[in-house]
C-alpha cells in the first residue's frame, strides 16, 4: 500500500521533486507493470519500495507492516543479472545459503525446475545466454519466499527474440508461483502483454497519470484485436502529455 508518497532530492540549483503523491495498492498475487518515459521515478519508486531509499515522505506498507529497510520479503531484479561468475547456477541460486543442506538442496532443486534449468545446475555464468542468467537471478530472488518481487528492466538488454522467450518465461513463473510482481520498462507492448494493470508514470515531477486494467486472460496475443484496443488506450494516455514525451511507435519510451 502507497499513501501520499513524495520524495525530493537535494541539488545545487535547488530541491528537486522525483515523487509526487504517489497513491496505489497492489493485491497480493498481482502483476503490476509500471511504464513512462525517463526521469518519472518508475526506478526511484522501485527502490523505495525494495527499503533501498528511506528518505522520504508518505507512508509505504507491505503486509500491513511499514518499509523501513531491506529485507528478505522483498526480492529485486536488476536489468543486469549479477550473478557471481565463480559460482555455479545451483551456487548462485543459493548464494549464502548453504548447499550442504537437504532443505537448501531440496528447494534449489524446486527453483531450477521453476525457471526451466535442469541440466544447468553445475554450468557457470560464462556458458549461460542472457536469458538464461536472468532466469538464474529470478530464482535466486524467489528462493526466500519474497512476498513481492521487483523488476527493474529485467528484460532491457536483451534482444527482441530473446526477450519475447523471458516475457513468456516469467509468466509462465507466475502463474505457477503467484508471488507479487512489480514489473518497471519502457516497452509499451512489454507492459500490456505481462501486467494485469499498467501504472502509466509522468514525470516532473514523478506521478501517476493513469492506471490500466487489463482484463485478457492468459497468454496473450500481441496480434489479436483485444490486445491492440487495450495497447490503443495505454497509448492514448501517453498522447496526452506534454510535448516531447510522448511515445513514438517502435521506440520505447
């Protein structure tokens, strides 16, 4: 739950305000994409809510507990993987939980099936593709039981086959895991083919202008005339701010 959330970073030239009364509540269980051009605070939000930045002004809940730093509850990707190229996928997976033990073993053995990995267990980041990695780096995040997984362009630097397969990939997690997943880009189809709602982000400062519901089961097609109707109207919102922000078809925003 975010109530009145502001946050204002100082400058040399003066205060200047990233968030603006951010106002939203996430049903546990939910795919939230959230989407808008560079400098609306989608990453500063996200870090906010991961307990990375606690300097600011409103009130932030999960569980009905305030966010008062990081924790285990609270998974995040980053758009790089950053595994630790050492270590094996099962290794990484683990991080600083010990493979010694059969619980351990047992529930990285459940996240190598989860993300489709069987057979890379001992296999190092080097020999991995870049959606492979990314999928070692989601099951490392879910490992703990968070109760919300944040992604922060988990997808951006991977080519245009490679990331529809991880759009496909991380549905296909979620469905079968229902962990919380707040999902920021800048790919507008990215949003409408994965969220079940698009917080759609306008910058200075940082605010919500309109949130989507997208009402299309599962999987989706990105041809079908539902699809472009609801792609027309996320669009249409990005239509209405100011001049130089707007979205240009097959660019991302």
């Amino acid at each position: 739950m975010i109530e009145g959330l502001n946050r204002t970073f100082a400058s040399p030239s003066g205060d200047v305000v990233a968030l603006r009364d951010i106002r939203l509540e996430v049903e546990q269980g939910q795919l939230v994409t959230f989407i808008g051009p560079s400098g609306c605070g989608k990453s500063t939000l996200l870090k906010i809510i991961a307990g990375l930045d606690t300097a600011y002004q409103g009130k932030l809940t999960l569980n009905g507990k305030r966010i008062t730093g990081p924790g285990v509850d609270k998974g995040v990707i980053f758009q790089e993987p950053r595994l630790f190229p050492w270590m094996t996928v099962e290794r990484n997976i683990a991080a600083n939980l010990p493979l010694s033990s059969p619980e351990v073993r047992r529930r990285v053995g459940e996240m190598v099936e989860l993300v489709r990995l069987k057979g890379f267990e001992r296999a190092y980041p080097r020999e991995l593709s870049g959606g492979m990695s990314q999928r070692v780096a989601i099951a490392r995040a879910l490992l703990r039981n968070p109760d919300v997984l944040l992604l922060d362009e988990p997808f951006g630097a991977l080519d245009a086959f490679t990331r529809t397969h991880m759009q496909e990939a991380l549905l296909d997690i979620w469905q079968r895991n229902r962990t919380t997943m707040l999902f920021v880009t800048h790919d507008l189809d990215e949003a409408v083919f994965l969220g079940q709602r698009v917080v759609i982000m306008n910058p200075r400062p940082g605010h919500i202008r309109q949130v989507v519901g997208i009402d299309l089961p599962y999987p989706r097609k990105r041809a079908g005339a539902a699809f472009q109707e609801l792609r027309s109207r996320v669009l249409a919102e990005f239509e209405k701010a100011e001049p130089g922000l707007l979205y240009e078809e097959g660019a991302g925003i």
